[in-house]
C-alpha cells in the first residue's frame, strides 16, 4: 500500500494575468485620496476667496442696466493693495452702517465665509455694490439729475433709463472716504442720503475706503449677461 507523501503534492496553476492594464487597488486608493482631493480644493477655493477673486450675488436692480438681479460678479481682492480707487469703478463694500440685526453672529459669519470661499455666494445685503463718483476730498453736487464734480460735468455712459431729478450737495467728501451711487438712481439707497435720513431708504453715507473689499470687473453668470464690467 503506497502512503501520499509532500512530494506528490501538485502546484496550483497560476492565475491568469490581467491584461486590462489597471492597478487592481487603484479604485481603493481613489476613495483614500478623494478626500484629500476635496480638502486640497476647498483649500484653495478659501485661498483664492481671502486673497485673489470672489464671487458676488446681485440681489437688487439698484446697478441697472449694468447689472441685474441674480447676476454674479467676480471682484479682484487686489485691485486697491497697490492702487487707489478711481472715479467711475464699481466697487464692492461692506456696509458701513448695517441695519440693527443684519450681522446674524459669528456661527453665521464663518458659514458665509466658507460658502463664499467654495463659490456659495451669500444672498443678504452686508455686502454692497455701487459706483465710485466723487473721490477724498472732491466736490460733488446733484443738480436735476446731473452730476458734478469740482463744478464739471460728470459723463455717465451707463446711465440706460430715467434719472432721480432731485437736487442734493455740495458736498465735499471727507478724507479716507468715496461718494458712491447707484447707476440705477430711482431705486438706490447709496451716498445721496445719510445713515439716519427718514424714510424706506437705508442711507449709506460716505463709504470709507477701509470697507472697500475690491473691484467688480466681470459678469460670470448667467451665461446671457457673461462679459466685462464697464
């Protein structure tokens, strides 16, 4: 009677190779890597957000026909690290002189700002957009619509409709400030009214330059209205 022995053992045959080319972990090495993919991009989004671009919603039509409700506009952060602002930019500020109860807290603050920085812009009004008019230490006056400046004409091409024909000013603009308007002059509560003016507007005032967060200079949504800001 013969016994099995180790020797009489046979080798299993080898497996077929994979002649498809991926890497047989490649798919679970996606999964570990996808989340440091996301936390490289929210990353830079926030980079991009503090220090480059952002992106602002339009919620009024107080910037019509340059802009419209719903649009969204890219601003550079840099635009004034160097350079002063210039008569006729459009800027975005924050407001100097928020209602009672906009802020909404700190919680609220963070979530904004990380939702601005991944490109979820905030739809309330702490953050505005107007044109620069008259500059630190300019002499502006409203006289039946018409603007001036140092006692000259101020040419406005952008002016598309009907225009506030009430008179306001002299005024010269304090140091560290800009008067701005609304391009929109019959439905715009900007630097023509005064914080605590009576009334359904919410003045603004002379804007400090300290508020200014950039300059708006192109139109990225919708895709009709794409283009640069003038």
């Amino acid at each position: 009677m013969s016994s099995r022995t180790g020797s009489d053992e046979r080798t299993p045959p080898a497996a077929d190779p994979d002649l498809s080319g991926r890497d047989p972990g490649s798919g679970r090495g996606l999964l570990r890597t996808l989340p440091g993919v996301i936390l490289l991009a929210l990353v830079l989004a926030i980079f991009i957000k503090t220090f480059l671009l952002q992106a602002f919603f339009i919620p009024s039509g107080s910037m019509l026909s340059a802009l419209h409700v719903g649009d969204r506009v890219l601003v550079n952060r840099l635009a004034y690290r160097f350079d002063d602002v210039e008569r006729l930019d459009v800027i975005v500020f924050s407001d100097p002189n928020p209602p009672p109860g906009e802020n909404g807290g700190m919680i609220r603050g963070v979530l904004r700002w990380l939702g601005e920085g991944v490109g979820v812009p905030d739809r309330t009004n702490e953050d505005l957009i107007k044109r620069v008019i008259a500059l630190p230490g300019e002499t502006w006056e409203i006289r039946e619509g018409q603007v001036y400046v140092n006692g000259s004409k101020l040419i406005e091409p952008y002016l598309a409709g009907p225009t506030d024909e009430r008179n306001f000013g002299p005024e010269t603009v304090p140091a560290g400030t800009v008067f701005v308007l609304g391009d929109n002059r019959l439905d715009s509560c900007d630097s023509r009214f005064a914080p605590d003016d009576a009334g359904d507007c919410h003045g603004l005032g002379y804007v400090p330059v300290d508020n200014v967060i950039g300059q708006a200079f192109a139109i990225v949504w919708p895709p009709r209205d794409t283009g640069w800001l003038r």
